[in-house]
C-alpha cells in the first residue's frame, strides 16, 4: 500500500510550481502530479500518476492526499469535488512565510502562498487561493474556490463570492461585497458593492 503521507498534486504547470514549493518547505512528502498527459519538463522530479478524470484513473486506489494545482477557478472547484466524491482527503496548503491569526477560518483544499497576511476573523472557504502577498483584513469572507491575487488588499468586512478573481495589487474598501464569478482587473479599487459575473476595471473601477 502507497505511504499515506503521500501528496498528489493536481495539475502541474504554473500555480501548482508554487504549490510544490509550499509542500517542499514543509517537509511533506511530493510524490505525484496528475495531469492530462505525462509532462518532459518535471523540475520536481515527480511520478506521473495519469489524469484524475481518466476511467482507468489509479491514484483513487492510493492511500495519499491530494492538493490542489490548478489556478482556474472553475476547474479548481471542479476537481477538487471530484476527489470529495472519491473520498480522499484534500491538503491545506499554508507557506511557512504566510501569517494565519489563529481566529482567522481556512477551508479544506485553500492555497495561502509567501506574505500572505490573514487577520482575525477573517473566513477563507474550500478550494480558495490567496497568492503571494495578499492581505484578508479583519472579518472578511473569501468565498469558495475564489482567488486573491498578488498583493491585493481586502480591507476589513469586505465579502469576495464564489469562483471570483482578484486581480493583483487591487484595493478593496471596507465593507464592500462582491459578487460570485467576478472578474476583477490588476490595480482596481473598489469602492462600491459589484454583482455577479461582473467584469470591473480601473481606479476607480468600472464596468467593462
């Protein structure tokens, strides 16, 4: 039987680089990556397991956990339920580097990269990213499967929806609510509420 300490990335391209550096620097134990095919270029020296959507997919059969790779929203939520559906358990993913207030909530399959800063209270659901830099004020909620780019800033009480981008080095005031499947532009600021499936842009942001 596989060593159950075992972690299988999912995906293994751009984000999921920065996920295996994460691992690595904790001391876990990287063994795999999954993907659509075998990969020539492997800088981690992984063992290809195949693609979890694959019929004849062999990883389920492994006593490992996996972590989640994949920087599109969509995809990310969508494969991370279908290891749920499998019963096999997902990794939190937090940098050494990053700073948690231990009253701060981080869900089930969430990537925290270096200088992420999380302060108390603050909410960050299943399956989210919060990439280098970033800052989740007081009482946020970063809804599931959402990403937080580099360098944004969420001041306190602010609300990010299901499955929305943040693009990076955007600024969004306190109290603010946005929406599920948001697109936010690098270098936004956002004063006001956005709804759903909005794309925005510009200091101050618009409407595109």
């Amino acid at each position: 039987m596989q060593d159950k300490n075992a972690i299988v990335v999912i995906g293994y391209s751009g984000h999921a680089y920065v996920v295996a550096e994460i691992l690595i620097e904790q001391g876990l134990n990287l063994d795999f990556y999954t993907d659509q095919k075998e990969l020539t270029y492997n800088p981690y020296g992984l063992k290809y397991l195949g693609c979890e959507t694959d019929r004849d997919f062999q990883g389920w059969e492994l006593d490992v956990t996996y972590a989640l790779g994949i920087g599109n929203n969509r995809l990310r939520e969508k494969t991370a339920q279908i290891v749920v559906d499998h019963e096999k358990s997902l990794q939190k993913v937090i940098s050494n580097n990053s700073s948690i207030s231990k009253k701060a909530h981080i869900g089930n399959g969430a990537v925290i990269s270096r200088g992420a800063l999380v302060n108390a209270l603050a909410q960050v659901e299943d399956y989210v990213i919060l990439n280098t830099g970033c800052i989740i004020e007081h009482e946020c909620i970063v809804k599931r499967a959402a990403h937080i780019g580099p360098g944004a800033v969420l001041a306190g009480n602010v609300s990010v929806g299901r499955r929305t981008f943040v693009g990076a080095n955007t600024v969004i005031k306190q109290g603010v609510k946005i929406g599920d499947d948001v697109v936010i532009g690098a270098g936004s600021v956002i004063i006001n509420d956005v709804s759903n499936n909005s794309k925005i842009v510009g200091n101050p942001a618009r409407m595109i």
